[in-house]
C-alpha cells in the first residue's frame, strides 16, 4: 500500500490517495524519485508513480514485470543521472525511461550469494 500525503500537510492522508502499485498487493521494497516520477519496486517488478492528468493524485504503470528490488538500501543515484540497485539476480539500472540487467560479468555468480541476506545490502557510491 503506497499513501501520498497532502501537499504541505505532512502526515495528513485521505482514502482516495491510497493505492497498490502492484496488483497483486506485493510488498514494495523499494521507493525512489525520479526525473519522470517515483520508482515504485516489489522484489519481483518496477512501477513508476506520476501525476495524474489533472494533477489531482497519482497514477501507476508498470514499467517492467519481472525485475524488482530485491534490497531496499540498496538504491544509488549514479552520476550519469542513472539509478542503480540490487535484484534478486544481479544489479540493474533505470536509465532513459528503461530497466536495464548490468551485471552480466556476475550472473554465475548469483546462485551462490545468500538470498537471506539481500534486504541488508546497502549501496554508497564513491566517486572516483
């Protein structure tokens, strides 16, 4: 469940403004601001969060049904304006309006890492 508070009235919701970015009603896992709106994540999927037309609430669409977040912590903006977090298969990256797999070099890697462990990832990017 993903609740928007009143502009300017912090903690103030009202029941039209609930929604389940995921219709199934997945636990999110992940929450970051975007250019074109919100990055909503389950472990599973991504959906994006934007105004509505009339600028009266908000809206969801999915922006890709099969890769999610599988570490909340683990989110980072990159310099490139990209944003980077970990999956349950690898690390991906929103760039452009799309999701992209970036660890093609640590797929077989994968498999061995501890699944258990994934929600205590943290990301910190260190800049050259």
């Amino acid at each position: 469940l993903l609740c928007a508070s009143q502009p300017g009235k912090y903690g103030t919701f009202l029941a039209i403004d609930e929604m389940f970015p995921d219709a199934n009603g997945a636990e999110l896992t992940g929450l970051w601001l975007t250019q074109q709106g919100m990055l909503a994540m389950t472990e599973t999927s991504t959906y994006i969060i934007t105004m509505n037309d009339t600028n009266q609430g908000f809206r969801s669409g999915t922006l890709d049904p099969e890769k999610g977040c599988a570490a909340p912590s683990s989110i980072a903006n990159m310099p490139d304006g990209s944003i980077i977090w970990l999956g349950r298969d690898g690390f991906y990256q929103y760039k452009d309006g799309k999701i992209s797999y970036i660890s093609e070099d640590l797929r077989e890697d994968f498999p061995t890492t501890n699944s258990g462990r994934f929600r205590q990832a943290t990301a910190c990017y260190d800049p050259p």
